[in-house]
C-alpha cells in the first residue's frame, strides 16, 4: 500500500504473504529500469494466486541484462509502461507481508523510486528478505544465491532469472527454511541485519565503545548502537 512512510525490515517467518521477483534493465535503481514484475500470493504456505507482467522500459534493453533474463526488446515492445502496471501489482500486494531474495538491497530500492515517481508516495508494506533469513540458516555458506539454496533442497531451478520462475522458486525455498529453522528470526538470536543493504550486522570495537556495523563496509557504512 501507499502512504508517508516506508515499511520495515521483518526477519520472521510469516505464513501470508506476496513474494515477488524484478527483472531489470541492469542492477541501478538510479538508473535502470523494470522490465518484468512477478509475484505469487500465499496463504498458510501455499500459493494461491500468481500475477505476471513484461513491462516496456522505453529504452532498449542491454545485452548484459537480457543474456541473463532473456527478455529481448521484441518481447515488451507491446507491454505497457510500469507506470501502468504498478498499480495492478500493488492491488495484488494490497497490504500483504512482501517477500523475495535481496530485496533489500535490490528490488524494494525500484519499487520506492517508482512509487514516488509515478505516485508520490512510498510503499508501506513491511518485507522479508529471504536472503537475510538464508544467512541465518547457513551462516558457513561463502554464496547464498536463489539457485544456490534451490539445489540445497532439491528445487528445480527450470526458467531461473524469469520472475515467476525465480518467484515459485524463492517461495518453497523459504517455507523450507523456516521448516529448517523452527521460523527462528534474526531478533531471537545474536545476530542483527543491516536495513539497508540486508547483509548481516557485527559487533565492532570502536573509540566510544562497542557498535553494530554492517559487515558491508565500506560498501555501506551503515552502524547503530549496541
């Protein structure tokens, strides 16, 4: 939904909720643009609702992005502006619990610009990272990418790097972990995450004392008091 003030970070298992999937025209939310959006709808764990839309950039799309998504420019030459599939997609969230792997760092930073581009307003719904909770659950793990944690638990990555592929994917992976996890949240434990890049924060040793720093200095610089 839309309102003043951006929702927050959640790092809990929830059993309703939207997860949802971008794909874009390269990874700058200053610069790049949307050019498909998924999303499934679950309830008590299971999808019950699945929404799908190319999006049409206005501007050719790399071929660094589509060798990765396979969207070519023939495929959302016809697809309309995401000015005007942004509101479809925030009926189908309506007020849910937003879920997807990095968005944190990735996907909500174009749905804020977009929101307040087109709308004049943020986006309100709280969200989970599932990579967040995937640091949690391996914190060995040097990688936590989606295909990474579908391989883990024997999930067909078929059709990754297409949002909806990349949202069912997503969607049982993060039921599994939270099954794996006894839905253990980052707030039960010692461990603390950055809200603004999604990695993991840590204890530090600093001039006026111990601190919380976000083990993506200097790349974020985000701290905040222990």
């Amino acid at each position: 939904m839309l309102g003043k003030r951006k929702g927050k970070q959640r790092r809990e298992y929830v059993p309703d909720y939207v997860l949802y999937d971008l794909e874009t025209t390269g990874i700058s939310s200053l610069y790049d643009e949307v050019i498909e959006i998924s999303a499934v709808k679950v309830r008590n764990g299971k999808i019950v609702d699945e929404f799908s839309e190319l999006v049409n950039p206005g501007r050719p799309i790399p071929y660094a992005a589509s060798s990765v998504n396979n969207i070519s420019d023939k495929m959302v030459e016809n697809a309309r502006s995401f000015e005007k599939v942004l509101p479809e997609f925030l009926a189908f969230a309506g007020d849910d619990v937003l879920a997807g792997h990095n968005i944190a760092g990735f996907d909500m930073k174009f749905l804020y610009r977009d929101c307040e581009k087109y709308f004049g307003q943020t986006l309100t719904n709280d969200y989970i990272d599932t990579l967040a909770i995937a640091k949690l659950c391996f914190p060995e793990w040097k990688h936590r990418r989606l295909s990474d944690l579908a391989e883990h638990y024997g999930i067909s990555t078929k059709g990754a790097h297409r949002a909806l592929a990349d949202c069912r994917m997503n969607q049982q992976v993060f039921e599994l972990m939270a099954k794996e996890s006894g839905g253990t949240s980052a707030k039960q434990t010692e461990e603390k995450i950055c809200p603004r890049c999604g990695l993991a924060l840590k204890k530090r040793n600093g001039r006026f004392g111990r601190f919380w720093g976000c083990t993506g200095f200097p790349d974020c610089r985000y701290t905040e008091n222990v």
